[in-house]
C-alpha cells in the first residue's frame, strides 16, 4: 500500500464533536499539524466560523444601533420624540470624539463591557454622552437609577 492510500484509509477523531471521520473527507488540509489535518472536523470549523462571523455581527450591529440611537436622542432635532425633553431639549449632547467618529465609540463600548442587553448610562444625569460620564449597566439597575 502506498503512503497516500494508507493516509486515504485513515481516520480520526474530531476534538470538537468526537465523531470519528477519514481524514481526508472528514477534515481540512493544516500542514502545521502532525499529521496534516486539522484537529476539528470540517463541519465543526465551519460550524464555528459561522458562530463567530454571527457573534461579531452581532457585537458590532449592536454598537451601530446605540450609537445612532445616541444621535437620535441628542442630535438630529426630532422635538415630537417623547425622549427629545431628556436628551437635546435639556442640551445633553454626545461628546465630539463619539459624534464623529463610530470606531472611537465602538473601541471604547468594546473596552468597557459593552453587552448585547445592557444600558448605556450616564452616571450624571446633566452630563453629556462621553467616556467618563457613561457605564454600561443591566436595563434593570439603569430603570432604578432614573426611578
Ligand atoms: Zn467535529
């Protein structure tokens, strides 16, 4: 038997899921690995890709939609918003570092626990949107802080 057909009659175990595959059908090529193949399985790599791509979608969608809900409460002049007496019409504004720049937002949600779920909130009320005056808490703790 030739080195390529012993390889081609080999088979593994995934150390994701544990199913045991032949190496070529069930895994991809990784030439930094012993034995060539990748220690997951083809479906689990892909599996896992697609969970990340999802998560990271999911964390910067996120982001994207509490920074425009930002600008909305402070920014763009909408005075028939119920919100519009607590945010613009009081003169809170988002500090020019936030305003102009979505990366600048982004890396500082990222840095101070930014969940999907939680409140941003401004430790003082008269403040400003900017880092210093902004926390992330649970919707809970943010209901009783206001109330
Ligand atoms: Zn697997």
């Amino acid at each position: 038997m030739t080195k390529k057909a012993k390889q081609k009659n080999k088979k593994k175990a995934c150390t994701k899921c544990n199913k045991v595959k032949p190496l070529d059908e069930g895994f991809y090529n990784n030439c930094s690995r012993p034995d060539g193949k990748t220690a997951r399985c083809r479906e689990c790599i892909r599996e896992d890709n697609h969970n990340y791509y999802v998560r990271k979608q999911k964390a910067t969608g996120g982001v994207y939609c509490l920074w425009q809900s930002l600008l909305t409460r402070c920014h763009r002049g909408y005075t028939g918003r119920r919100e519009y007496k607590y945010y613009e019409g009081k003169g809170i504004a988002v500090c020019d570092e936030w305003r102009n720049n979505f990366e600048k937002f982004k890396n500082w949600c990222l840095a101070n626990g930014y969940r999907k779920g939680l409140a941003l909130d401004r430790i003082d009320n008269n403040d400003d949107f900017r880092p210093g005056n902004c926390r992330f808490t649970t919707l809970h703790e943010n209901r009783n802080n206001t109330g």
